[in-house]
C-alpha cells in the first residue's frame, strides 16, 4: 500500500464520535479565519466597478459556497490527512500538491504586506498624529512588531477567536444597522448617488477577483474532525454557514457603501467605513469605529504572522523548504521562518511604495487572490479523483462539486488580469516558478538517498 493508498485508507474509519468543538465555535472559526482587513478596504477598491460589483458578489457568493462545499468533503472523506497538501498529494501527486501548496505559502506572507497596508488608512484616522510618518514605514513597522511578538511564542485559543470574531463584526454590525435606519427614514439617500459606470462583463468579472480576497481563507476552517463533535455534520453545516453569513455581512455594508457615499470619493477613500458612518451619523463618529476596525486589522496581521511562520516551518520539516526555517527558539517560535516571511512581506510592501493605499492594496489583494486559486483549483480537482477512486462512498454531488469548484476558480484566475491588469498575473506566475528549484533539490536528495550503498569492486 502506498503513502496515497493509505491516507485514504485511514480517512475511511470511522472518526472520534466525542469532541471538543460544536457547531457554534466552528462557526465562529469559519467567520473568525475569513474576515481580515479586506472588507475594511475593499468598497473603496470596488467604487470604480459601480454595479458591476453587485453582479460579482452574487458570483462570488455561490463560487465561495461551492468551495466551502469541497473543503468540507474533503476533511470529512480524508479524516486522517493533514489538510490541503494532503488531500492533493494522495490525489493528483507530489509535483502538483508542492506547486499548489508553495503559491498558497506566498500568498500568505503577500497577505502580511497586504493587511499591514490595508490597516494603515484606519491607523491615520484613528491616531491622527500617525499622519506624518511614510505610509510604507508604518505597513513595514507593523509587519515586523509582529514579528517580534511571535518570537514570543504567543498562541492564540478558541475562546481568543470567538473574541476576535465579535470585535471584527462589531464595526460591521454598526454600519449595517445605522445603514438600515436611514433606509427606513430615508429611503431617498440610497438614490442620490447611484454609481453610473455601465454594467459589462469585464467590470464585473474584475470585481469578482476582488470580491473573492475578501472570502480567502475559508479552508484554514476546515477543522480536524478528531476535535470536532459529529463532524460528518457539524464540519459541513458550519463550514457553509459560515460563509453564507460572512457573505451577507459583506454585501450588505458593500452596497451600503457604494449607493450613500459618491463614486469618485469612495474611489479615493483611504478608510471608507469611516466615511460612511460619517455620512449616516453625521460628526466625527467614524473615528471611533476607526478604532474597532484597527484592532481587528492588527488581530489579523497577529494571525496570519503566526500561520505562515508555522506553515514554513512544516514545510521544512517535510524537506520541501530549506531545514534551517524548521528549528524553533527555546519558546518554540520558528525564528528562521518568521524572519524569511517578514522579509518577502516587507519587499511586497515596497513594491507598492509609489501607489496610494487603496491602489497599493488593490494590487496586492488581486496577488494573494491570484496566488490562492492554484490550491482550489487543485482542491476541486482531488474531490473528482476521490469521487472516480469510490473513496469513501462519494455520491455524484462530489463530482459536479468538484468540477464547479475547479471552473469557478478558472474563472478567478481570468479575473486577475481585468482586475488590475497582467501585471499581478505575471508576479503570481513568477512566484510559482520560484518555487521549482527547491522542488528539483528535494527530488535529488531523494534520489541519492534511495540509492543502494556502494559494495565496492567485485574481486
């Protein structure tokens, strides 16, 4: 039996019928791991879509639905596999599971560079006093205070993201609530400034790429179903609950966004929630909710600080990155790893040093976007394996889910280059092929090491 055979042999078994997380905390979890600083920023980068960026969120919803869907088949089909890597190794080979899995390793630490910038527009509005200092000093500051707490060896628990996920709904629920009491005592408002570009079809699939980094990360919530209770049931219920309620959240301050606040100054808005709570409430109000979001943005850059050190270091340890990024200090802070990543963040923020903040943070979402979509598409394509292998008794739903995946992910990835252009195509492929070198090495190693000792000459 090989090492493919196996994992699916063991995923089979029956799991744990006992565990520690329900329903509600993997809910939290799926909410919790998805919304980051992108939705903070990201009405500002759809402002020059208009209405196209309705269609797309229509679009992105039933694609992130979908993935949410394999990902949640896949942990419950392959129990005993450690995630996505797994998942596509035992499926569609080790080549294609390391590219696959080293584009989702960048854009990770892509994603520091793009929460630390993201994060900036809130910084100078909720300490004003920040203004005079370069905006990419303080995205580069915040990426390495972060990661100088890690080296700490700080870990978070469960109880820490249920927080996490209240003080990041909390801005959210505000807009929302005040955006529904104008709607009922004026209803005019939302008319007023209605955006005027023409609905097509390349503004609205440009719209959708960016609509989509904002649901990244629904499949770091796909829980081991050892630590789950019934997770035959609980891990799909919440898994797709999750991102439906996360979905909706979206769209609605979106929308409320793009039809109270006048195109071409949401274009240009370095911190639009402020903005648009100051048009519903009126005052300096949104200052305050500036503080909500700005916390949420650092809990996140905390977070995603963490999960990309920690997922270098596996990956060294697994010989699929250099074994110097694996060891830890005496805290168990993977120092090499951390350090690495901190300093490819740092270079895509400079990268950007020249744009404003949201043109800066449009490109560097449409990247990380970009960089994820091999791991879907890959994610997708093992579940049609599995279906065709008869792993685990997968109905016919597994291959239509598996193909819509696969196709909505395509699709994205078209996407990409109507966002902003081919130039964050050309970056996400570069980051790929630099990879292979280090695949190549792995592949010697082992091949020397599968060779038989030397006997000597006969005689």
């Amino acid at each position: 039996m090989n090492a493919s055979e196996a994992i699916e042999h063991q995923s089979v078994r029956s799991a744990p019928k006992h565990g520690q997380l329900g329903f509600w905390m993997c809910t939290a979890l799926v909410i919790g791991n998805t919304i980051g600083i992108g939705i903070f920023m990201q009405p500002a980068s759809l402002a020059p879509y208009g209405l196209n960026a309705f269609i797309a969120w229509a679009i992105t919803v039933c694609g992130c639905v979908v993935l949410a869907l394999v990902f949640a088949r896949l942990a419950r089909t392959l129990v005993r596999a450690d995630g996505p890597f797994d998942y596509m190794r035992s499926t569609l080979g080790e080549f294609v599971a390391f590219i696959a899995i080293w584009c989702y390793w960048v854009s990770c630490w892509v994603t520091n560079a793009t929460l630390a910038t993201g994060v900036i527009g809130y910084l100078n509005v909720a300490l004003p006093m920040s203004g005079g200092i370069s905006p990419v000093a303080l995205a580069v500051g915040l990426i390495w205070f972060f990661v100088a707490i890690n080296l700490l060896g700080a870990r978070s628990s469960g109880g820490v993201q249920v927080l996490t996920t209240i003080l990041k709904l909390t801005p959210m629920a505000i807009v929302i609530g005040a955006g529904f009491w104008l709607l009922v005592s004026e209803p005019s408002a939302y008319v007023q400034h209605v955006p005027t570009t023409p609905i097509t079809w390349s503004g609205t699939i440009a719209a959708s790429t960016i609509a989509l980094f904002a649901m990244l990360g629904i499949e770091s919530a796909t829980i081991p179903a050892t630590k789950v209770r019934d997770p035959e049931r609980t891990i799909p219920r919440a898994t797709v609950v999750g991102a439906i309620l996360t979905a909706l959240v979206y769209v609605a301050v979106t929308a409320i966004a793009l039809l109270l606040i006048p195109q071409e100054v949401l274009s240009k808005s370095s911190a639009p929630f402020v903005d648009v709570l100051n048009r519903l409430i009126g005052g300096d109000g949104g200052r305050w909710l500036a503080f909500f979001i700005l916390m949420s943005g650092l809990g996140c850059l905390n977070g995603w600080t963490l999960l990309v050190a920690e997922l270098t270091r596996t990956l060294a340890v697994n010989k699929l990155l250099p074994a110097p990024l694996g060891k830890v200090n005496r805290r168990g802070a993977p120092v090499a790893a951390l350090v690495v990543t901190a300093v490819f963040a740092t270079i895509a923020a400079l990268m950007n040093y020249s744009k404003s903040l949201v043109d800066g943070f449009t490109f560097l979402s449409t990247l990380v976007t970009a960089a994820n979509l091999p791991l879907y598409i890959c994610c997708g394509l093992a579940l049609v394996v599995l279906w065709r292998r008869g792993t685990g008794n997968l109905g016919r739903s597994a291959l239509w889910l598996g193909i819509l995946a696969a196709a909505y992910s395509v699709f994205a990835t078209a996407g990409v280059g109507f966002a902003v252009g081919k130039e964050a195509v050309f970056w996400a492929f570069g980051l790929a092929a630099a990879g292979l070198p280090f695949y190549a090495l792995r592949f010697l190693r082992r091949g020397r090491s599968e060779l038989p000792p030397d006997t000597g000459s006969p005689g």
